[in-house]
C-alpha cells in the first residue's frame, strides 16, 4: 500500500511539473496559434534567475524571493520574444516555428556560457527537504508544494481567461481580432499579456523543477518541453483543464512504468501520445478532423 501512495504522489508531483509548463504552451497556441519552441528556455532562464537569488539568499528568505524573481524573468523573456521576434510573423507560421526553434538553442547556450555545464545544486530549507507520513509512505514535501502550485495556477488562469475583461478582451481578439481592434482595444497588447502569463507559468517551473531535481542545467527546459508538448497535444491546445487531466495521466502512466523496469517509462508515454491520436477523430483544438 505505501509503494502505491508513493508512485502516486511522485507521479501527481511530475504531473504538476509538466502542467506549469504545459499551461503557458497551451494558452499561447490555442488562443494565438503561435506554436512556441522556445518556451523551454523560458522554464531555463526563470530557474537559474531564482537559483541565483537563492544562491545569495540562504533559507526560506532566498526562496521567498526567489519566486517572484522567476516568474519576473520567465514573463519579461517571454513579452520580449512576442514583441521582437513573434510580432513580426504572425503571418508567417512557419518562419514563427524556425525562430522559436533558434531562439530555444541559443539560450540554454548562452546559460551555459555564463554558468557552465554543471549542474547548480539547490540548497532546500529544513521544512522543504524533509518528508510527510501519508499512510506509511514517507512522501517528499517539495511534491506536494508542486501540486498546490499546479492546482493554485490552473484556477488563476481559468478565473483570468473567464471572469475577467483582460481574458474576455483575449479570447474576442482570437475570433475576431479586426473587429475588436475597431472597439478601440489594443489586441497586439493583449498578445504581449498572453505571451508574458505562458513566460510567467514556465518561470515557475524552472523554479519548481530545481526544487523536484535539487539541481539545475541549462538543458532542463528543453526536456521537459518535450513532455510538455506531449500533454498539450493529448488535452488539446487551449483547453486547460484539458491539459491539467492529460498531465495527470502522463505523469502517472510515466512513474509507474518507471517502477516496473526503468526504461519503460518514456516508452509508455509514446504509446500512449499513439493510441490518442490514432483513435482520436479531432484536431488538436478539439474541432472535428
């Protein structure tokens, strides 16, 4: 019984990783269309600015500043990409994909210059390193942090997108942007908004990842948006409760595969992202195919 607890929190953990990452991607292609090769050097970049603050800063201090430090730099890097490089090829989605792709090359390259190849160990406080007694199984605590973190986000950004003029003003301007850019709204900066929340959600999880690895490197953001781009895809773009179920049984199917032999686990998620997809008959927004 304590093995089953323990896979399934550990699972519920790495589910909640790939959520906050998976969010930003999935709002960023279902509402924009813009698919975002990059956001895995935004989840890079927002987990070595808060290694660096916590680096500074010992204890619970350094990782209270940290958070905010993270998202801070994951949105920033993020709103700079839509202005610079997105904005000026929203006609032209392929060229949008080649620049994403460079641009998710160049700054894990650019980490690695400045901090090295290494991995940076993360230093966790006392009340975040230990664990907690679920029914006999001695759970880490830094899973659970990651859960409340992925379940606070996926209702923060439900309420944004639907009870809010700034997500109505969004989702309008994804049906009809013409029309609402004659009501006297500016839709390109409701975009920047858009792309600034998906750099703000992938921050928080290069912090969170450092804190579930207990290290840091550059190559971290670029593997797990490939797990990331597996959730959006089986809980279709733009659909965030959509990506929240879908995370859940990847980070599920992949923990207890992983138990039953060590290299099952990523196998079982490509035959899984299979089996959806041939026996699905929609497209990747939900319309019929």
């Amino acid at each position: 019984m304590s093995t089953l607890i323990l896979l399934t929190a550990t699972g519920l953990g790495l589910a909640a990783l790939y959520f906050l990452v998976a969010s930003g991607l999935s709002l960023i292609f279902g509402l924009m269309d813009v698919l975002n090769f990059a956001h895995g050097a935004f989840v890079a970049v927002g987990g070595y600015a808060a290694w660096t603050v916590a680096d500074h800063v010992a204890g619970t201090l350094g990782l209270a500043l940290a958070l905010p430090v993270a998202v801070a730099a994951g949105a920033a890097l993020a709103a700079l990409t839509e202005l610079l490089i997105i904005r000026p090829l929203y006609a032209r989605p392929l060229d949008q994909v080649l620049a994403t792709v460079g641009l998710g090359l160049a700054i894990p390259a650019l980490l690695q210059a400045v901090w090295g190849a290494d991995p940076r160990t993360w230093t966790l406080p006392a009340w975040l390193a230990g664990t907690l007694d679920v029914l006999g199984a001695r759970i880490p605590t830094v899973r659970f942090v990651l859960i409340a973190a992925a379940l606070a986000l996926l209702g923060a950004l439900q309420l944004l997108l639907t009870r809010t003029r700034a997500g109505l003003i969004v989702r309008a301007g994804v049906e009809n942007r013409e029309m609402v850019a004659a009501l006297g709204v500016d839709v390109h900066r409701a975009f920047t908004g858009v792309f600034a929340l998906g750099g703000a959600a992938a921050g928080l999880a290069g912090l969170l990842d450092g804190l579930y690895q207990g290290s840091i490197s550059p190559g971290d953001g670029t593997s797990l948006l490939i797990f990331a781009f597996v959730v959006v895809v089986l809980g279709r773009m733009g659909s965030l409760t959509g990506t929240a179920v879908a995370a859940a049984a990847v980070g599920l199917v992949q923990q207890f595969a992983n138990y039953l032999s060590a290299d099952l686990g990523d196998e079982s998620v490509v035959i899984l992202l299979a089996a959806v997809l041939l026996l699905r008959r929609r497209d990747l927004k939900g319309r019929p195919a």
